[in-house]
C-alpha cells in the first residue's frame, strides 16, 4: 500500500462522513485514549471498543493524536484523582483481587495516571461526545465542502495516474 493511497483513504473517511454519531463518539474515545498511557491493555481494549462501535476512524485517529498532545495537561488532574482512588480503604481488597487475578493486572490499572485517566475519561465521555456531536452537526458539511474543494483533494482525485504510477 502506497502512502498516496493512505491519505486518499484517510481524506475519503473524513470527506464521506454524514452521521455527526460516528464523530462524536470518535472524539469521545479519542479523549480517553488520549489522556492514558498507551503501554497496557486498557489503551489496547479502548482501541478494540473504538472499532467495534461505529465510529468514524478518522476522526479517531485526530482526536487521539489531539489528546494525547494535551495529556501533560492533564496528568496533573488523572494522576492525584488515580492516587486517591487506589488508596481508598474500603476498595483495597477489590484492588488486591485484581492484581492477583490472571489477565486484569496487564490493564495496569494500579498505575495512578491510568486509573485516573480512566475516572476521568469515563466522567467526561458523555459531555465530549455531545459536545462533538453537537459540533459535527453544524460544521461537518460547511468543512466537508472546503475541504473536497481543496487543492490536496483536487490533485488525490487525479488518482488514477498516482495508482499507476505506484502499482504493486
């Protein structure tokens, strides 16, 4: 696969997009993905539900990228939010079976940013999802419609000369 086929791919997903559902869960799951460390079994999970439910990749891809730029940010919030989650008293023995269980502590979730990054992702899913929803509505055709007119877009819709060109 050629890299002008990728991008003509990606530019297809975000131009061919009408449903401002698919968006806004992309950026939703985006947001949680975003803000966690991307080394354990929770980032992987989240990535798997972002493809099982109907959510418009590129979008995902975008909201990822954006929100895991920002995620300094907001480690200063995930991390004191996640220490005070695991040092809860009458929760320690929840948390001392799940290290102990077989699969569970791959999901590292004894890890203070990640288990704040996930309180927080789970609190803020619904109002990021509205929030983009909302926002898709309005602005995912005026955007659509600048964006197909562009020249990048102009030159992808020449592709017939690109896939020659790089045929396999």
């Amino acid at each position: 696969m050629n890299p002008i086929f990728l991008l003509r791919n990606f530019l297809n997903g975000i131009l061919k997009e009408k449903n401002p559902y698919s968006v806004g869960l992309a950026f939703a799951f985006g947001f949680v993905l975003g803000i966690i460390p991307k080394n354990n079994l929770t980032a992987h999970l989240l990535f798997v539900f972002a493809f099982i439910f109907k959510t418009n990749i590129p979008f995902f891809f975008i909201a990822t990228i954006l929100f895991s730029s920002f995620s300094f940010i907001t480690d200063r919030i995930t991390d004191p939010l996640g220490y005070f989650i695991l040092n809860l008293d009458y929760l320690s023995s929840f948390f001392s079976w799940m290290y102990n269980a077989p699969i569970i502590p791959w999901t590292d979730f004894n890890n203070t940013v990640v288990c704040g990054g996930m309180i927080l992702g789970l609190f803020m899913f619904l109002p990021i999802y509205f929030c983009f929803k909302k926002l898709a509505e309005k602005y995912l055709i005026e955007v659509g419609l600048k964006l197909s007119h562009s020249r990048i877009v102009k030159i992808l819709k020449l592709g017939w000369f690109f896939e020659w060109y790089f045929k396999e």
